[in-house]
C-alpha cells in the first residue's frame, strides 16, 4: 500500500507553467539560480552512491520525477530514485536535484513486501532506455508536452507493474488524465 501510494504522488498529474515562463519555473515561483534539468539515468550513479552509505546492499527498484515537472525533451529538475534493503527491512529514496543527491528518511517494511520488490528490482541502467528515449516513444504525452503552453508530465520507471520494467508518463489534457506506458528495456 506505502508503495502504491508513493508512486502515485510522483505520477501526479501534469501541471502548466506560466507562458512564457522559463522551464522549471511555475506562476509566482522565484529562483535564485538556474535549475539544472537531466534525464533519469543521468542521476543514477550519484544516487547509488547516496543509497549505498545508507545500506550496502541497497537496490534501486524505482525512478520517478517528485514533481509533474517532465519536459518535451524527457529532463525534469529532479528525479527520485527509491532503493530497497533487506538488511534495514525498508526503503528509502534518494533525490537527485541539481547533481546533489540526499537521502530521504527510511520507511520500514514488512518482509513479504521487501521480497517483492527484490524481485522486482531494476536492472542496470544501461539496459534501459532513458526518459528522453522512452518519451520519444509516448506519442500522445510528448505530442501534448511539446505544445503551446509549457506543459509538463510526472514520469516513473519500475517493474511493478508486470511484464518488466516499463516508463509511465502522465499530463493532463482538457481536465482528463492522459497515461502512456512504454517498455524500458533498452535491449542492449
């Protein structure tokens, strides 16, 4: 249950920045520097280095945006990379923003639960594809992203949802929720 609402707060739905604002930038927000936007994989070794100073035997079961901040061209300011350990019988996840990584608090769970998503870990990143590939391959979601109006998407990467790994990007689209799944193995 934590996992299925964990993963449903980063697929929220799309939101729209101001027109004309910069990428990243929402109505009435300020920033002090430029955000550093990058694709999923991008962050992925910053953040098992993060995961492995919490539990050596971590390992990376989840990729999701922790905001609906996805671009057309499949980079986000953050990713959220979530691990799981049996040796702490819990998961964390570690947020990659601006090539900074930070670990977020653990949240223990039952031992069926830790099982399941050993089984259903990630394999290593270079046998997936990364966001911008997968987006490419989301034709409606990208088609609405590259649009008029500085849409955005919340994007996540796991192997929960059977069949192997597989990208499911979300946005809205004239008050509907538009949800597109990709396969995320890169077969390389």
């Amino acid at each position: 249950m934590l996992l299925v609402c964990a993963l449903g707060l980063a697929l929220l739905p799309g939101c729209s920045r101001e027109e004309g604002g910069a990428p990243g930038s929402f109505a009435g927000e300020t920033t002090a520097a430029p955000v550093r936007w990058t694709t999923a994989l991008a962050g992925v070794e910053e953040a098992a280095g993060e995961a492995r100073r919490w539990r050596e035997d971590a390992e990376l079961y989840a990729i999701a945006t922790p905001e609906p901040a996805l671009d057309a061209r499949g980079r986000a300011p953050a990713w959220l990379y979530t691990f799981v350990s049996p040796s702490a019988g819990a998961v964390a996840s570690v947020e990659v923003r601006g090539g900074e990584a930070r670990r977020l608090p653990e949240q223990p769970l039952p031992e069926a639960d830790i099982r399941n998503l050993r089984r259903n870990a990630l394999p290593p990143p270079e046998r997936l594809l990364d966001s911008d590939e997968a987006l490419r391959r989301a034709r409606e979601v990208r088609g609405l992203l590259s649009g008029r109006g500085g849409r955005t998407a919340s994007a996540g990467l796991d192997s929960l949802s059977g069949g192997g790994p597989v990208w499911i990007f979300a946005t809205v689209s004239e008050g509907r929720r538009l949800e597109e799944r990709v396969p995320a193995l890169s077969g390389g």
